[in-house]
C-alpha cells in the first residue's frame, strides 16, 4: 500500500477519532482522579451534548461550530444538575453505589435523546464535505477544526491544572482528598468546577464524533468502551495520558480493519483494556489504579 493511502485512509482518520476519544477519555479520568469513580454515564452525556448542539442549529440557524460553545455551556450546567441530584448523596457511600446509579443516569440522558430527538441518525449539515489536498494528504474543513479545538482545549485544561489557584485546587483534590479538605480547599465548589470542565469536554467530544460521522442516539454508549480503554492505557488521574491513550486507541482501531472485519474494531479496545489492566494497571504514564 502505498505511504500517502495510508496516511489518508487510516492514520488521520485515526488521529482524529483518537483526539476525539482523548477529550472524553480527560473527563472520565477528571472523574476518577477527582471524585473516584466510574462514570458510566459519560457516554451518554457527550451524545446529550452533541444533541444540544443540533438542537440550537436547527432553531437558530446558527453554524454547527457557533452552536458548539452554547451546547458546551448547557452541558456543563447538566453535569452540575446530574451531580447534586444522583451522586452528592452518595459521596460517603461505597463507591460502587455512584457507578451503579451513573448507569441509571446513562439509561434516563439516553431515553432523554431518544424521546426528543428519536433514533433515526440525523447530522449538523446536509451534503457532502469534500477534502481538500495539502501536499497529496487529504483532509476536509472538519478533520482540521477537530484538531485544531482539541488541542486548543487540551492546552487550555493543562494551562487551568498548572498556573490557577483552582486548578491547583483540582490536582490537591485528586492526590489527597482530605488533606485538600483540611488545608482550606473549598471541596464543594472545587467539585462543581470539575463537573463544569467534565461537562463542556464530554460535550465537546459528542460534537465532534457527530460532525465528522452522524449523530446517534446510541453514539456515546458505543464510545464509552474506547474511552474508558484511553483513559487506562494512558494512566488514569493524567490528563496527559489521557490524550496519549485516545490518541494510541483512535490510531489502533482505524488501522485494525487492515487485517479485522470493522465490526470487530471496538474488540480492539476491549482487548487493550484487559491486557492494560492484566500488565500495567497503572498505565504508560502510572497514574491511579481502578
């Protein structure tokens, strides 16, 4: 085969879904890091998020792109609403107790989409978006605006975590909970701010994976697996590593259908994720263990 072909039929396609599962597999680690535990609502909150943004389109007229910050704003705000309704009474509970009732809160965002917006696939725009050539490597308008936001929000989320006082606040959080509690860190709005930034990243994620495919009712629940399988490649609690795992995942699965049937992409997922965990539980980067 041919280099170009496979830059252009595997390797930026894959670059792309690996930067979109590396913004949701970034909220599943925010999750674990700062609040330990699953999220397996995350999915399903991406596609609610993703929904939004078709829905302001479709009332306002807007461009899908000028729509996506106000979709990333509602969804933030849902994330903070699901929490101080279904997980806040929980938090000294035992922690499987939150994933068993994210599961309930992923079965109510699904029938939420699929009551409103119903099952048929639907997309931002009509037509077909045609790539433009830069050198022989073809990419479309959307691949580069993904790219481009990714990594303007992974940067953006790196630069909050590192210089302020509330990303600090974060990062004490996810080390040691309590210590954070007792050296003044104000938990309770420590918390919300993370569910804001977990919010607008899961909304992001379902954004793009619509743009660049089709919006599905069921998108996120199938795209839970591979993010949860970034998030643990990387090293769960490293925002870094989750960038690295969706990135390593994204690339893997589109390059898998060389020698898989497709339908067995998202085995591929699973199967890193049992050997990750078998291996390295702790990841390329050692983060946390699940």
């Amino acid at each position: 085969m041919p280099l170009l072909d496979f830059v252009n039929f595997y390797l930026i396609p894959g670059i792309v879904l690996g930067s979109i599962y590396a913004l949701g597999a970034i909220g599943i680690t925010l999750v674990f890091g700062v609040l330990r535990f699953a999220h397996l609502a995350h999915g399903d909150l991406a596609t609610l998020g993703a929904f939004l943004a078709l829905a302001v389109v479709a009332g306002l007229g807007l461009n899908p792109w000028v729509a996506m910050p106000f979709a990333m704003a509602a969804t933030a705000g849902l994330a903070v609403a699901i929490h101080w309704l279904f997980y806040e009474h929980l938090r000294r509970r035992s922690a499987i107790l939150t994933v068993i009732a994210s599961l309930g809160v992923a079965l109510m965002l699904r029938a939420v989409v699929q009551v409103v917006w119903g099952v048929d696939s639907q997309s931002y725009v009509g037509g077909i978006s045609r790539p433009e050539s830069y050198l022989g490597i073809r990419l479309k308008d959307r691949e580069i605006w993904t790219l481009l936001a990714t990594a303007g929000l992974v940067m953006a989320l790196h630069l909050f975590l590192t210089y302020t006082r509330w990303g600090k606040a974060m990062r004490a959080m996810s080390d040691n909970p309590d210590l954070a509690r007792l050296s003044g860190i104000d938990t309770r709005l420590t918390t919300i701010l993370t569910w804001s930034i977990i919010g607008v990243l899961s909304a992001a994620a379902g954004f793009f994976l619509g743009i660049n495919t089709e919006l599905k009712s069921l998108m996120g629940w199938y795209m839970l697996l591979p993010m949860f399988a970034a998030a643990i490649l990387g090293g769960v609690g490293r925002v870094e590593g989750a960038v690295l795992g969706g990135l390593i995942i994204g690339i893997a699965e589109e390059c898998s259908v060389l020698f898989l049937p497709t339908e067995y992409k998202s085995a591929l997922a699973f199967g890193v994720l049992l050997i990750m965990l078998a291996v390295r539980p702790t990841g390329l980067l050692r983060g946390k263990v699940l």
